[in-house]
C-alpha cells in the first residue's frame, strides 16, 4: 500500500455578477492525501480507504496535466 500527497491545480468560479481583475487568481491550489489505487500516463487515483479485501472507497481521479508534485509518504 503506497500513501501520497499530491499537489494539484483545480479550475474554480465564482457565480453572480463581479468585475474580474487582471490580478485575479482563479486557479485552486489543492492538497490531497490517500492511498494509491493506479497512476499512469493520463492520471492518479487515489482513495480515502482501502480494505484487506482489497477494495478502496471513496476514489478521486486527478488529471496528470493538474499535477504540480506528488510526495510519496511512508508509513511506519
């Protein structure tokens, strides 16, 4: 079982009439933490759980265009 935490960039966006900046920064900066269920060319899976049956619950996949850096944890 390999745990990482991946650094990403996610689109965001504001609902409702506002002026945009040219300063404005609407790009999200996230963190997060799982375990690893598969990485290839396209994209990272991570998941919140996984069982000794080898099932994972609740998956996330994060595009590798998104990935800034990932940070392989080790467990002790």
């Amino acid at each position: 079982m390999k745990l990482v935490l991946v650094e990403w960039e996610d689109s965001s966006s504001y609902s409702g009439w506002h002026r945009i900046h040219p300063d404005c920064d609407c790009v999200a900066n996230c963190i997060s933490v799982g375990v690893l269920c598969s990485e290839d060319k396209k994209q990272v899976v991570l998941a919140l759980s996984k069982s000794d049956s080898g099932n994972y619950g609740d998956t996330m996949a994060i595009p590798k265009s998104c990935i800034k850096r990932i940070r392989y944890l080790k467990v002790k």
